[in-house]
C-alpha cells in the first residue's frame, strides 16, 4: 500500500525577509562575462547558464565575480584589484565578517557586494530550536550520564519567553518554527521597527532591560566592530539563573570567558553553541568539560543543506545583474552585513 505520495524530501527554502533591493539604473554594475573563483562546481555554473549568464576564465572583460571560498580573503583583495571592471562580487555566507578587510579597504563606491543572507536561513533556524529544547530538556546532562537519575529535570518550552538577537533571515525563520510552542517573542535589532510575529521589538540599547525576563536567548546578529561581545559579563549576570543561552550566529558575539565563569557558578542554566571563539574550539578548553555546556562543531547548515540554497541565490543575482537589478542579500560595506 502506498503510504506517502512524497518521495523526495522538500528542499529548503530562503527566507528572503527584507534582502531584497531593486537597485536604480544608475547604480547597476555593468553586465557581462562572470567568473567563478577558486573552483566553479556543477551546480552554482549550471545556476549561471540557467538564469542567461555567461561563464568565462577571468580576464579583464570579467565584469560578475562569484567567490566561493569563505577564506582566501587577500586573494580575493588582491583579484579585485587586478581586474577593476568587476563591478558585482557575489560571497558565498551570509556572514561576510571574513571579508570585512576586503570590504572596507577596496576603495571603489561602484562595486556591488551581494551575500548569501537568508539564504541558510531555515536549516540554522531548525538547528537553533534544536539546541533550545536539548538545554530545556537538559540532554547535555543526560548524554554524559552513565546512571539512571531519579531526579526530576527539564523545561518545557511552552509559553517561555524568547528573546532572539537579531531581524534577519534566520530570525524570522525561528520565530515561525517557535510559534507552534505559544512562546512570547522578542526581537532585539539595530532599530525598534517591528519584526512580523514578534510581540515586541525592541533596539541593541534595550537588551538590558529584556535580558532579565528571558527564558531562552538566542543570538542570530551580524557580527560587526559594534557587535563584538554583545553578551558579556553584564548581560549575562542579567540573565535568570533558570535561563538559557544559544548561539548559532558567530563566536565572538559572545565573550567566552565570561560565558565559562557564568556556567561555572550557575549565573545562567545552560548554554548552546554552533559557534565559537576561538573557533575552531581547541582540545582541553573548559567549555568541553563544563556539563552545562552543549557545542556542535558549526554544523548548523551542511554542505549538503546549503549547495542548492547558494545556487537558486545565484541564479536570482545573476538574472538581477543582467536584467532588472532586483539583487538579494546586497552588503553594506560601512556596517559590515
């Protein structure tokens, strides 16, 4: 009998939040032959000759430059350079603080920069609800356990209130997965505007004042110079002892020294991390050993999750940049996202 007419899974899909800029005629970098560096891959050229790109080596008549190492960051300076009819550079994360360097010191005003943002968004929002009920739940505890425990542990996470760090892509996808749960939502961002599906949104100023009434925290910023150690020592001792503390962003969003000591005496009751700092976390740091303390190795999106996401963001920016300009996920180089 057939029990399902599905026999593939549903692919992800980006969440496009506000990442989309129809950008004016005169601000449109000039069409033409595109590059792939430092390696083109089946997939993200098949996603250029789909939206009526023209691949070709890199020569002075490149004018579309798709980077897709997130490292190398001096050689991709350094390319720039030496081929200044480029005039779109397409990153491959949505994080682009491993190019803030190459951003902030090409000086060209021409030069278009667009990222994956809200591409990755729903398979790192899955894995943040899934750090979130693993802590609720205390299965960092339980999965070291080597007895059978009688004592009565865990948290529901119905009806707690989220307070999630950041308004992008990712958020947004968080709050949709969290609304079957009844939690009660805040938004913390660089402007009070509100967020759809949030109860309350407030500016970076105002953490300290949700801080103290959040069950569950969770970090999804840019990582910029003004969001460095964006929960420190402060906001961490403004926490509940109860509360939780997930980040799937970037390590330094969160000072790990202070995050060791706050775990150590209980100022908050446990913590998730996709992300580190330093990164990757080296052998012997305390975080390993601390029991209140759950780490995934950046595995919040694989390879796998994010190849098709990456290259439907392609092929949308290299039809933007052959025909009506409408790029998604375009950076700002003075904030850095």
């Amino acid at each position: 009998m057939n029990m399902s007419a599905r026999t593939e899974p549903v692919q992800h899909q980006a969440v496009l939040a506000d990442e989309v800029s129809a950008l004016p005629a005169e601000r449109r970098p000039a069409p033409g032959p595109i590059t792939i560096l430092p390696r083109p891959g089946d997939a993200f050229a098949r996603a250029v000759h789909d939206a009526g790109g023209t691949l070709a080596e890199l020569s002075g008549d490149t004018r579309g430059l798709i980077w897709l190492d997130y490292g190398r960051a001096e050689e991709l300076r350094s390319t720039l350079e030496k081929h200044p009819g480029i005039g779109w550079v397409q990153l491959p994360w949505a994080g682009v603080d491993a190019f803030s360097e190459v951003l902030g010191g090409v000086d060209r005003t021409d030069l278009l920069w667009t990222s994956a943002k809200g591409a990755y968004a729903q398979p790192v929002a899955e894995h943040a609800l899934a750090l979130t009920l693993a802590l609720l739940r205390v299965l960092p505890k339980r999965a070291r356990a080597s007895t059978w425990s009688t004592r009565a542990e865990g948290r529901s996470l119905f009806g707690l209130n989220v307070t999630v760090i950041g308004a992008g892509g990712i958020a947004r996808e968080l709050i949709r997965l969290l609304a079957p749960f009844g939690t009660h939502v805040t938004v913390v961002r660089r402007s009070s505007e509100p967020v759809p599906g949030a109860e309350l949104t407030v500016a970076t100023a105002d953490l300290p004042r949700v801080l103290p009434t959040s069950d569950v925290v969770v970090v999804a910023a840019a990582l910029t110079g003004g969001t460095r150690h964006l929960i420190g020592q402060v906001e961490l001792e403004l926490m509940r002892p109860e509360a939780v503390l997930v980040n799937i962003a970037r390590g330094p969003l969160v000072d790990t020294e202070a995050l060791v000591a706050a775990l150590a005496v209980g100022t908050i009751a446990a913590a998730a991390l996709d992300v580190t700092d330093p990164e990757p976390l080296p052998p012997g740091h305390p975080l390993w050993t601390e029991p209140r303390c759950l780490i995934t190795p950046h595995s919040a999106d694989t390879p796998e999750m994010t190849a098709p996401l990456l290259a439907e963001r392609i092929r949308l920016n290299v039809g933007a940049f052959l025909e009506d300009g409408r790029f998604v996920g375009v950076v700002d180089p003075r904030l850095g996202y």
